[in-house]
C-alpha cells in the first residue's frame, strides 16, 4: 500500500510534486497559507529545458523568448539571438492552477499547517510529509537576496526579449522581461537594503526609454535564499523530506527558482514511485554539480572589486554564459571559458566551505 503524501506548500515545487505524484497512484494532500499560490516577486521566466522534467501548455506561454541583451555599466554588452527559443515567460499563478488542477489532489489554501504537529503524526510509515514551504523552510543562516519588482504596463516591448543590466558596483542585476502583449517585469535582486533598491529601480525606470512612461500596476519586495542546494537539507527525519526553495533550489547568480524547485520535486517523486533514494535521484537531474558551478562564480562575484566583476561579467560570450546560467555546460568548456576559476571547479566539495567562511565573515549579506 502506497502511503499517503501531505505536501505543505504550493508554490513550483508542491504543486508539481502533487501533479507527480497523484497521476502515479498517491492519495496526495496540499496544504497552503496562502489564498493562491505564485505572488512572490518574480520575472516568470522559464529556460526551455524545463519541459524535460514537466510541461508547459502553450496556452499558459505569455511571450517565446528568443534574444537576450546584457548590459554592464549602462553599455550594451551583448546581444544575442537564439535559433529556436530560449525559453518562456508563462502564466505563473494560472500555470501552478493548472498542476493542481490536473492533479487528484486535496488542496486546502489559506491553511496554515502546524509542521511541528505534521512531524509527529508523521512517524509511522503510512504518511510522507514533505516540506514544500519554500524560505520558511530554509536554514535561518542562509544567504538572502533582496528583490524588488514592478509590472508595469506600457506603450511597447518586443514580445521576444528580455534584458538583463548589470552594474559593477554590487552583486546583483536589473531583470526587464515582457509580460505578454502590454506589460513588463522590472525588477532587481541584489545584496542591497530595500531602501537602497527602491531607489536604484525607480532611477532605472526613469531613465530606461522604452519603460519610463509604463503605468505601475503592482509592486512586490521579498528575499530569496541563495546559498544554494542543500542536500543534507533533503531529509529530514524518517519519512519527512523537503524540497524547492526549502533545500536551497535557487541558481545563485540567476536567481531562478521555478526550474530548480521543479526538479528536486522530479526527483522526489522518482524516489517515492520507484522506491530509491531521494538523494540519488536528485543528484541524476545534475542539479547538485550544477548549483555547485553557481556557488563558485557567486563567491568569485562576492569577494571581487568592482573592476574584477566588470572584467568577469565582460570576459566570456554571452552564448556561454547563458549555458552557465541556466546550468547547460561542460566542465572542460567551461574551465577553458574561465580560466582563472579552473583551479576552484576541480575542487567543488571545497567551495562550499569556501562560500560558508565568506557568509561568515559578511554576516550582514545575509541579514539585510
């Protein structure tokens, strides 16, 4: 007999986890605080090689993405087109709908579950709790970005590109991402104080041509934690596993969550079903080596100058660092694309040491 799941939390990793696992026979149940999931400040952005792991009903595909501009310092650095699309701005709340929906799930929202008294009436073998409760279910030490957006609505935007400005004085960048037909997501996210980044944004907004007319609609601030995947984190007591953001499921130097949180659910529900080690299985989908990769270049970001960062961000084609970002590489290409980080990609294991000692050292990074 398969035992039941109870899944705190729906965001990308409950809901997928429920959509999984309830079309493979479980009686699932999905507990949510909140009256509808996916209102944390986010350019709803997917790369493409998300449908490896779930699909994306077309009709939930706001905008295809096919170019991509990166700019440093207020310069035009790179633009780049893209045989075929890079990926997609969906739908978010209708999408995570969608997977409930879609889903034989019992879904309670604006349901706030006592995970404490989850725990202890999980202790037979009847019941799987999993923690899909997103930062609150994070290390309270871990490393915090700060994040603005708005959506704005405006005149005009390509409906098939996206911008990303970096400025060298701090670690972090300005995201600009269509929104279908008449709107945009603006936002930043870096190791900033609020206060700092609302003002930075709004003088972004005013000086950015295309959007400094654009009607606000919404504005959102929030945190992610970004310390990356925290696979001791995946496990928490006999039948109680974690998984998203509550394991770290967020690249570092991009910030996307979607993708990652949808994964560690992939290989959660493999392990359930087929009755294999939830670890193993995450360590499959390449996203524990791929995390790693990111806490490297976050580190090197962190503890450089400004001129360094400049010199990093402007020094490998923007072809490569997209499969960087999205986590798509070699390691052999990639050691030769940045050289000077080779000696620390033959030692990942040591990196997480690494980005530990420098969290703290700056404690305040994460306390802001």
């Amino acid at each position: 007999m398969r035992p039941r799941i109870i899944i705190v939390g729906a965001g990308p990793a409950g809901s997928s986890l429920a959509y999984y696992l309830s079309r493979q026979g479980f009686e699932v149940e999905v507990y949510e605080s909140h009256q509808k999931p996916g209102n944390r400040p986010c350019a709803w952005g997917v790369p493409k090689q998300i449908e490896r792991f779930i699909d994306i009903p077309k009709e939930l595909v706001l905008n295809y993405i096919d170019v991509i501009d990166l700019y440093l310092n207020k310069k035009l650095l790179y633009s780049a087109e893209f045989k075929g699309e890079w990926g997609y701005v969906i739908d978010k709340p209708n999408w995570l709908k969608y997977l409930l929906d879609n889903s034989k799930a019992t879904v309670k929202f604006r349901h706030p579950y006592d995970t404490k008294k989850l725990y202890r009436q999980n202790e037979g073998e009847e019941h799987v709790l999993v923690l899909a409760n997103g930062r609150t279910g994070a290390n309270e030490s871990s490393l915090k970005l700060n994040a603005i957006e708005y959506v704005l609505e405006v005149d005009s935007w390509p409906n098939n590109k996206i911008e990303f400005w970096f400025d060298s004085s701090f670690v972090g960048y300005t995201w600009v991402f269509p929104r279908g037909d008449k709107h945009v997501s603006v936002g930043v996210g870096a190791f900033k104080s609020f206060s700092f980044l609302n003002k930075y944004l709004d003088e972004f907004i005013k000086n950015h041509p295309k959007i400094c007319s654009g009607r606000t609609i919404t504005k959102k601030g929030d945190f992610l934690v970004i310390s990356g995947l925290r696979i001791d984190k995946a496990i928490r007591a006999k039948n109680v596993f974690a998984v998203g953001e509550a394991i770290g499921a967020v690249f570092p130097i991009t910030g996307e969550g979607i993708r990652p949180s949808v994964m560690t659910s992939f290989a959660l529900s493999r392990a359930l079903s087929h009755e294999t080690s939830y670890i193993n299985e995450l360590r499959k989908t390449g996203l524990p080596f791929a995390m790693n990769i990111h806490k490297v270049v976050l580190w090197m970001a962190m503890s450089s100058t400004p001129e360094e960062r400049a010199q990093l961000l402007s020094s490998v084609p923007l072809e490569k660092s997209v499969l960087l970002a999205t986590g798509e590489f070699d390691i052999e290409e990639l050691k030769n694309s940045y050289p000077f980080l080779a000696e620390i990609f033959d030692n990942l294991e040591k990196n997480d040491v690494i980005l530990d000692e420098y969290v703290n050292q700056h404690k305040e990074l994460a306390e802001m």
